[in-house]
C-alpha cells in the first residue's frame, strides 16, 4: 500500500482523514504536522515537500499559472466572510472604504488570500480605486514576482501592529493577515495581541456592522470567500488518475463523521454562525456548490495584478480530473 504523507490544518471535519485506519484507496495516509498549517504552504509550492497539502487558493492559482506541478481537489476546509477584517489607526480620520485612497494599509503579503477577497470587495462594493492605496507588507508571497509598484515592504523588523500603533500606516488587516501575528511562516510566528476595537485611542473597525453586510453580500451575489484547498504533487495523479476521486471522497466521509457526531458545529462555533447566515453547510466541497466563489476568486486575483488576464477562470480547469459530487 502506497503512503501518501499529508499535511493539514487542525480541523475537526478533516480530523477521520488523519486516522491511521482512514481508507484512500490503495493509499496509507501519514500525517505531517506542521503548526500553523501555514507554515507548509511555502515549503510545498516551493520544494513539493509533502504528497498532499492544504494550501492557501490564491498561492494555489499563482502557483499553477507559474508552472509548479500541482494539482487540486475542490475541498475547502476553510472559509470566512471578511467585512471585518480591517480595522482604522486611532487617528487615521477614515470612515467610510474611499478614504483609503491615499492612504498606507497593513497586510502580511499581497497575496494572502484575505487580502485578495477584501480588496475585492472594496472595488467592487465601493468603487475603491485598489491602485491609490499603498500596500505595507511584513512577509513575502509564497509564490514570488507579481508584486505590483503600490506595494512597499517593511524592513526594519517591526509588525503591522506596531505600525499601526504609531501612526505609520492608516489602516491594517486583522488575524494572520495583518496585526495578529509576529514572526515570518517559514520559521513560524506567534499570535500578538490585537490592537482592541473600538474609537478613542485604540483602531476601529472599517466596518462596524461587518456581520451584517456580509450576511447582506452573501445573499445578494452567493459568493462564500474560501480560505483553502487541499492540493497534491501531479506525478502523483499521473501514476494513479484514480487518486483525486479516492482522495476526495476519504475528505467527504470524514466530514460525514464528523457533522454525525457535531450536527451543530460546537467544535467550531464560527462554523456554526455561518451556518446561519449562509442557509447551508459552511464547509460545502465540490465544484458546483462553489463555482461563484471560484469564478470570483480566479477575477479578484487577475484585477489585483495576480494572474494573467488569460489564466483560465471556469472551476472545472483548476482541478484535477476526478468525480465530485457536492458533499
């Protein structure tokens, strides 16, 4: 029986997969920690450390467009909606998206895929000119040489935190995208304090009722922003084209199991939150249940200077070849 070493992030509804006894057809599964699953993504696109990996989707696409033999399955262990993940200095005077024009906003690199979603969503919701704000970054992208001229990197070791403290940047992203992390992915970080919420002295959010317009964008375009996939070495798909199928039903069952034990997601109560505001399961794999978030994915990250104007955007050319059904 084949091994096939595995690395992801610390999910309940991935958890079965990582059982010794977990059945890939034909494969035995050998999980690799790496704490965050982070941590991995440089060292798979870069070096194709592991058989099977989760990755971030942005640094997947960029990935495949540059020729990195990778491939995927539409399995998304993550999502987030992302209305509030920037938050204004105390006295950066902005109050609504336009004022970030002009100004110097936080976050880890281009590229991280929430930067990418929330960029979007400024142009598109609100008309801002992406272009006029300068981007401050603290780490490099995991796949190197789109970065675009408004984008100017740090380089006297402090993090976006601090800069934000001190004025010298307006705005900043929140969480591992931005001010709630110290330290690059390839040696690992730790989690900072995040600079609290509110008026006053401390940063504000751009967004104050951030659940609510999110709710509110969700319903109106269908658009769920994913946060990863899991991703596998292509001379692998090549030697066994029934590998994605197989892969991709043991992630399925074992998301089964798991919402079997914890209908109501109380492992993850964000899950459960979006569950309610999205209607449905917050995780839900396939291509046709998330064919909206990819076509705007693969469009957010061509706008924003990522991908090629050419780089195909139909969901079904980004994966491997495979049976999927929605699970």
């Amino acid at each position: 029986m084949e091994k096939l070493s595995l690395v992801v992030g610390d999910y309940p509804h991935a958890r079965a997969l990582c059982d010794p006894a977990a059945a890939v057809a034909g494969h035995l599964v050998e999980e690799v920690a790496v704490r965050p699953v982070i941590g991995a993504y440089r060292r798979m696109i870069r070096d194709l450390e592991f058989d099977v990996c989760e990755l971030a989707p942005v640094s997947y696409l960029m990935a495949r467009q540059a020729g990195v033999p990778l491939t995927a399955i539409p399995v998304f262990l993550n999502r987030r909606f992302h209305h509030g993940d920037i938050q204004c200095g105390a006295g950066s005077g902005i109050r609504v998206p336009a004022d970030l024009e002009g100004r110097r906003v936080g976050v880890r690199a281009y590229s991280v895929s929430t930067g990418v979603w929330v960029r979007g969503i400024l142009a598109d919701e609100y008309g801002v000119e992406l272009d006029k704000i300068t981007w401050v970054v603290d780490d490099d992208d995991h796949v190197e040489g789109r970065v675009p001229a408004n984008v100017e990197r740090v380089t006297d070791g402090r993090s976006l935190g601090e800069l934000l403290r001190a004025g010298e940047i307006d705005a900043a992203f929140t969480g591992n995208a931005g001010t709630g992390r110290a330290g690059a992915p390839r040696t690992g970080w730790t989690a900072t304090a995040e600079p609290a919420a509110g008026h006053g002295d401390s940063p504000y959010p751009l967004f104050p009722e951030a659940d609510v317009l999110a709710s509110d964008w969700y319903l109106r375009t269908g658009i769920y922003p994913l946060h990863s996939l899991i991703a596998l070495r292509t001379d692998l798909v090549a030697r066994d084209p029934g590998l994605p199928t197989a892969l991709y039903a043991a992630f399925a069952e074992a998301k089964r199991r798991r919402l079997a034990a914890d209908p109501d997601w109380t492992a993850l109560p964000r899950f459960a939150r979006q569950a309610e505001q999205t209607g449905a399961d917050p995780v839900p794999y396939g291509l046709a249940a998330n064919e909206r978030s990819l076509t705007a994915l693969v469009r957010h990250s061509r706008e924003q200077g990522l991908l090629d104007a050419d780089f195909p955007g139909e969901p079904g050319a980004l994966f491997a070849d495979g049976d999927y059904p929605d699970a």
